[in-house]
C-alpha cells in the first residue's frame, strides 16, 4: 500500500529549501526593485537640445531644453524632440528593469530550459 501525505527520498526537506530559497529571490528582488527606483536614467534628443531624466518608477523628473530650440514657429519640432528623448529614457529604465529581472532568475538555476 502506498503512504500517504509524503513524498519518498526526503522531498519535504528538499521543499523546505525551495521555499527558502524563493523568499531569499523575493526578498532581494525587493532590494533590487528599491535600488532601480531610486535610479535616474537621462537621454538627449536634438544632438543634445532636449534633454529627459526619468527615474527607475518611469518617472519624468527633469526636462531641460536649449534656448536655440525654442522656436515659437516650430513647436511640433520641440515636441518631437521632447518625445523622443523620453521614450529613450523610459526605454533604458526599462532596460535596467528587465536586466535585473534577467539576473534574478538566472539565480533559479533553470539553465535556460526546464527540466521536462
């Protein structure tokens, strides 16, 4: 007759290490996710003319325009300016974001592939 309620070879052990192990990960992608927050990630549009910070929450913090771009005759130019350099400053907060994420479940140890 099989038992019941357990698993054969000590697999309660083995899955008392896998729940420490995930509150560790949780845990550090806490740190990880304060850490990115905190950061500032800054672009250029307009070979430097418009300048866009954003931070780590994709947060818009500092916009700094060049007095030359300022044209009252060409506003869509200043728009565009402006949109660009903070889509690429939300893309490189992004881009921290999802390295950090990239290393955090490499610390699995999945190997890239799951093992079935």
């Amino acid at each position: 007759m099989a038992k019941r309620g357990g698993f054969p070879g000590g697999m309660p052990g083995n899955m008392n290490n896998l729940m420490k192990q995930a509150q560790r990960m949780q845990r550090q992608m806490e740190e990880n996710q304060k850490e990115l927050e905190t950061r500032e990630f800054t672009a250029k549009a307009g070979g430097g003319a418009v300048e866009v910070t954003v931070t780590g929450k994709k947060e818009i913090t500092r916009i700094k325009l060049s007095q030359e771009v300022v044209d009252p005759e060409d506003i869509e130019m200043l728009e565009d300016l402006v949109m660009a350099a903070a889509n690429e400053a939300l893309r490189m907060a992004e881009e921290a974001n999802a390295e950090i994420m990239n290393k955090m479940a490499g610390g699995l140890g999945l190997g890239g592939g799951l093992p079935f």
